[in-house]
C-alpha cells in the first residue's frame, strides 16, 4: 500500500508541475468572468446561463486533464526508461498500475475542488446564497465518473501503442458515451435485426457516465438527490473501474516492457 501512494505521489507532483491545469483553470476563470459581467435583457438575476456555462467548461476541462494526464503515464516511462529502475525495486507490474490510477485520480480530486470552489464563488457572487448538499453532490459524483474515465484511459495506454491515439480514442469514447449513449435503446427499437440486437448489447456494455452528471441539479437549485441513489452510482462506477483497472493489470504483467 506504501508503494501504491509513494507512486500516487509523484503522479500528483507531475501534474502540478505543468502548464495543462494552469492554463485551463484561467481559461475557465476568464470566459466565466466575461460572461458575468453581460447582462442580459437589463436583468442582474439571470444566473442559470453563467452557471451553465462555467459547469461545461469544467466538465470538459477535467476530462482534458483525466484522459491526458493517464494516458502519458506508462508511455512516459517507458520512453524514458525509467520503468526498468522502478521495477528492478520490490515493486510489482499491479502496483504501478494501481499507483498510477491513484495519482490521476487524485489530482483530477485537487483539480474538482478548485474548480468547484471557484464555480460557487462565481454563481454565490449572482445568486447570494450557496446549496451546499447541491455542490458536494455534483462535485463527488463527477469525481466518482473520473474514476471510471482514468481507468479507460490507463487500459488504453497499454492497448494502442501511441498516446495520441489513446487519447483521441478515449475523447471520442468518452463523448460518445455522454451524448448518444442513454439514447442507444430507443435507436435499437427502430431498427431491425441484428443491429438492433447489437445496438442493446452495446447500451447494456458502455459505462452510462450521464449517470454521474448533476449539472442540472445544481443549474435550477433542484433537491438534492436521495443519498441511496448517489452509493448505488459509487457501485455502478467502482464495478466498472475495478474491470478496467483489472484488464489493466492482466495486460501489463503480460506485456513486454522494451
């Protein structure tokens, strides 16, 4: 287990030390701003639309960071040649992938709650006052998809032989997966046989990461959502990393390193 965070760590120290979360955070921070400043129709208390806008922004920012922040770990060590000083240690193939799911996860954690925070800053500034449960609920549930999204992406590392390719395939996955997917099954009743069959067997399959997506509680302060319903969405995900993060591993101890 200390060697699982030890190799977190440095994950997490990676991530901080380049530009990706910087530029993308000022990004954020300056559309946000700009479009707070309009006012439109002469009417101060239209928020909805610069909290609409700023949760897209953030949604995307962090799946930039996710998917791009994984899918160079093990590529990286390997060009570098630093994976062959980290394994001759007493550290086994799993615990690197663990460890490096670990760290990515947890910066994409870091990266959530200052953005999160800067969101309620903003929409608080409009609105003067800050649904707490709302907040806490979008934010760990978007953290929980992460989870499923970094361990798609570090299966993927060791699938396809080019980063960029890991990581053009797994943004298409990915928006694929949160636009077309919930949609998959009323396509399937229209169509005939067997694309049908395969259209069901594929919404059955792909993870439903919209599950996860409260932007909409938080954009028209909706209750909270029944705690019940958000651990059974923890299940949902943690089944679905724990396949990716396991293929992960099979692959890895298979693969040859040079």
């Amino acid at each position: 287990m200390n060697t699982t965070l030890a190799i977190a760590g440095i994950v997490i120290k990676e991530l901080y030390r380049r530009k990706d979360f910087y530029v993308l955070f000022v990004l954020t921070a300056l559309i946000t701003v700009l479009m707070g400043s309009v006012t439109l129709f002469h009417d101060t208390h239209i928020v909805r639309y610069l909290k609409e806008m700023c949760l897209l922004l953030i949604w995307i920012c962090s799946l930039v960071i996710a998917i791009t922040t994984t899918a160079r770990q093990l590529p990286m060590e390997r060009e570098s040649r630093t994976i062959f000083p980290l394994l001759a240690k007493p550290v086994t193939r799993t615990q690197v992938v663990l460890g490096k799911f670990l760290g990515c996860w947890l910066a994409c954690a870091v990266t959530l709650v200052v953005f999160y925070l800067f969101f309620g800053i903003a929409a608080m500034s409009k609105e003067h006052h800050w649904p707490l449960t709302n907040y806490f609920q979008a934010l760990t549930l978007h953290w929980i998809m992460l989870g499923i999204v970094v361990a798609m992406a570090l299966l993927g590392s060791l699938v396809f032989s080019a980063t960029s390719s890991n990581v053009t395939i797994s943004f298409v996955a990915v928006t694929f997966i949160l636009l077309l997917g919930r949609h998959l099954d009323k396509v399937a009743m229209q169509i005939p046989q067997p694309a049908s069959g395969a259209l069901q067997a594929l919404f059955f399959t792909i993870p439903h990461l919209e599950f996860f997506d409260l932007r909409d509680l938080v954009i028209h302060d909706w209750p909270p959502v029944r705690w019940l319903v958000c651990l059974k969405a923890v299940a949902y995900a943690a089944a679905y990393a724990a396949f990716f993060l396991g293929a992960a591993c099979l692959l890895f101890r298979r693969k040859a390193i040079n």
